[in-house]
C-alpha cells in the first residue's frame, strides 16, 4: 500500500492573519471530520482550487459526493492573503505558449476572462459578495529596464488578433493611481481587485449551497492509496473513490511534486484607511496595479481607503518545508514601507496597521499544473498558481474536474496536464543554497535599477537564473 505523508500546516494566530482575514473575522463554519466517512471525491484544501472544484464537479455531476478536508479555515492559506488582483492570463500568453502551444494559449486565456465575467456575476446577483470592482489592471514600469516588460504578451495577443492591453502613459497612470512614480504601462480594462477573504468565504458557502460536505480544522496526516483511498485525519477517516491535491504551497509534501515546484513568500502591509489623502492623490479607483520588478511590487486601494502594498520577497523554503515564519515575518516590513513611501511619498506618515506573509506554490513556467500522481490514478493535483490565481482557479477546477470524472475534452487534454513538459528543479540543498544566492542577486539588480543604475555584470548574470528567465 502506497502511504503519503503531508507535512503539518502552522496555522496562523489570529493576530498574524491577513487584513482580509481579519477584517472579515473569518471563522469555521463546520465541524472537523470525526469518524469514518465516505465520499466519492475528497479535496484536500478548501482555498480558491478546491472549492471551484467542487463546484465544477457539482455543475456536471450533481449526484457526486464531494468532501472538503481543510486544515484551517476555508481561504486560511493564499486564497485569503494575497493581493487580491483580478487579471486574466493574457498577461503570461507567451509564457503559455511555451508550455502549450499558440492555440491552446488563446483558449486558456480567453477562458480565464470568461471567468473574470462569471466573478462579476456571482458580484452583480448578490450571491457572493466580494467587494469587485473591474477597474482595470495595471502593469507599469517605473525604471527604464522595467520597460516593455508586456511587449512579448502584447506581440502575442496581438498575432492572434486580440487587444486585451491598451497602452497606457505616464498621465493615465497617475490619474488612475494617484502616482508619477510608474510612467508607462499597458491595461487590461476588465480586470481590477477584489477582498480575496470574502471571496473564499463566498465559495465556501456557495459549495455548502450546493451539497458539499466541508470539514474545516481538519489537516490531513496521511493518504493511504488503494481502490478505496483512505485519508487520515487527528479524529477521523475519510474514504472516498478519488482525490484531489489543492493544497497550495503544502503539495510540496509530496516528493513527486517537490521535485518540480519550490515555495517562496510575499510580504503583504495594509495601510490605516486614509480616504482622504488618497482622494488627495486623485486615487479614487478600484483598479489593481503592479510594476515590473522581478520580485514584483503590487496595490491596490481599498473601498474603505487603504492601501495594501505587497511585494514578492523570494524568500525560498528549504526542501518545500516551511513554519509560523510563512504566516508573518515581524519587523520584516521594511523593503516594503521603502517602496511604498517611493511610489507614494506623501503616505510616509500613515501607519501600516497589519502586515502578513504568506506560502506560494511555483513552478519553472510560473504556470500551474494538474494530473494524477505516477501509478495513482485515482490521486489527482493542481498546483503552482505563482501567486496569480483568481481568476485562473475557476479555470483549474474545469481541469481536474474533467480528470475527476475521467472525460476525454478540452480540459483533460489540456497542455497544463502532466509533468512531463515541466522542468525539474535542482536536488536539496543545492536547489536552496542557488536559490539564495539569486535572490540576493535580484534585489541587487531591482535596488540599482530602480534608480537607473546598470548593475555589475555578476549581479546581472546570477539574477538571470532566476526560473522563468
């Protein structure tokens, strides 16, 4: 019997938890799993993935009995502590294309707007609401080697007669920013932001809505595969006929996943509302907004007048194994007030009151990928989101819910299925010990280029290592 291990997930205190979380006070609404039960897919993960799985696989097979196994809170892990951009992938349809070819990249791009359209309509009904406002998304530059950064997707789109990024110059992003700090960009102009928190809650209780069974406080220790797949939990056992690995970051458990994925945190701070100063700025939208660094800046303002200032950290788990430390770095918010008080200087005297981490799950590609584990068919995955996940999940759970039911279309074939095309990374610890070295590397090279310094040849050499380059 082929036995999985998962690694205990540290499950943040309260005080550690995202704005969104906090703001909302998320809490469980449902028991932890107790006793034997049966289902006929169990999904482990109750973030973004796991639940428009569940959906998926209740839209075409309602009959299903779908269990939910979630450690924390439904929306405890990325799906409530990330940025809450909204943008579609035509943003990444060259990297796309490398990894499935030019007429399937279309379609996943052009099904990820589709699924910015289904957000807006579950918005507009009342049935979640998510505070979303399509204001745009968008993707500046405030250096002159962050320039063109889009030109290779806006090539792209453009070859498959498609227009998604509109040009924008320096006194269209401050006027939809509030900053000079960016002078040239392009837009998606449906796209914009959204409270991730609410958003998972909202699935949560749309999935419950819909028959599924949710166990909230309930990690997962061990699967046991066989015909019946057995899943062992602190108080209980649940059976069931397929699985389905949504666990975000914690795949990385799994030896076959480790070898093609590598964690890494963002530093996230939330403002004091200060509606005032923003509207000060002339920064009144809603739009979504981030530059061209390598380890990426991004935010956005809140309904209520925050700011929520993020930036990737590259700070890589050894071995895919992390802690609390992913939950919040205290007294680490440092590069971020730096970038914060440069893009917007006259917030220099605003209190940040919250900052947070949090675990991304990424691959080579920075694209996700979705298949069964090898000689387990009935043990399905979707992982590697790279941060960029909402409206991409509602894409995902199209996917694996075609490999759930075994059917034989568009989304089991799909280029984004199997490892295979995908890149191994380097074994421990050289995989750490390179990562670290290249992470330095790149905040040297974002440091001196953000003030259009040339950075020295080494620093340019190591940096370009990075994956994805």
């Amino acid at each position: 019997m082929t036995r999985l291990t998962m690694r205990p997930v540290a499950i943040a205190a309260d005080s550690d938890r995202s704005y969104w979380l906090q703001d909302v006070d998320a809490r469980a609404a449902s028991a932890p799993l107790s006793g034997s039960s049966q289902c006929d897919v169990a999904i482990i993960g109750g973030g973004y993935c796991g639940l428009w799985t569940a959906l998926r696989l209740k839209e075409q097979a309602p009959e299903l009995r779908v269990t939910i196994l979630e450690a924390d809170i439904c929306g405890g892990g990325a799906s409530g502590r990330n940025g809450g951009q909204v943008h579609s992938w035509f943003a990444e349809i060259d990297q796309l294309t490398r990894v499935v070819g030019a007429e399937e990249a279309l379609r996943l791009c052009r099904a990820t707007a589709d699924a910015i359209e289904e957000l807006a309509a579950l918005h507009s009904s009342g049935t979640i609401e998510m505070d979303l406002r399509l204001d745009g998304w968008l993707w500046t530059a405030s250096s002159a080697a962050q320039e063109g950064a889009w030109n290779p997707a806006v090539a792209a789109t453009a070859k498959r007669g498609e227009a998604p990024l509109r040009p924008l110059d320096a006194g269209a992003i401050r006027r939809r920013s509030g900053t000079d700090s960016s002078y040239v960009g392009v837009e998606e102009v449906r796209a914009g932001s959204v409270h991730p928190a609410k958003l998972a809650l909202g699935l949560r209780a749309l999935a419950q809505s819909r028959g599924v069974v949710v166990h909230e406080a309930t990690p997962v220790h061990h699967i046991e595969a066989g015909k019946l797949c057995r899943l062992i939990t602190p108080d209980g056992t649940l059976s069931a006929g397929k699985v389905v690995i949504a666990t975000n970051a914690w795949a990385a458990s799994i030896p076959e996943l480790r070898r093609y994925m590598y964690v890494v945190d963002s530093q996230i701070i939330a403002t004091a509302p200060v509606p005032e100063k923003l509207e000060a700025l002339g920064w009144t939208s809603g739009a979504s907004i981030c530059d061209a660094q390598a380890h990426v800046l991004y935010w956005q303002r809140t309904p209520g007048g925050r700011v929520i200032f993020g930036r990737g950290s590259g700070n890589v788990a050894f071995s895919g194994a992390f802690g609390p430390d992913f939950n919040r770095r205290t007294g680490q918010t440092h590069d971020n007030l730096r970038e914060l008080h440069r893009v917007y200087p006259t917030l220099r005297d605003v209190a940040i009151t919250h900052d947070w981490t949090g675990p991304i799950d990424c691959m080579a590609e920075h694209l996700p990928v979705f298949g069964h584990l090898s000689g387990q068919p009935d043990i399905l995955f979707g992982v590697g989101f790279n941060g960029t996940g909402i409206a991409q999940t509602p894409v995902a759970g199209r996917i694996l819910a075609s490999l759930v039911l075994g059917h034989d279309d568009e989304w089991s074939r799909s280029g984004l299925v199997g490892l295979a095309r995908r890149t191994a990374l380097p074994p421990e610890p050289i995989r750490y010990l390179g990562a670290r070295v290249v992470r330095h590397a790149i905040r040297l090279r974002n440091d001196a280029e953000i003030e259009n310094r040339r950075p020295a040849t080494w620093v340019r050499v190591l940096s370009s290592l990075a994956p994805g380059h």
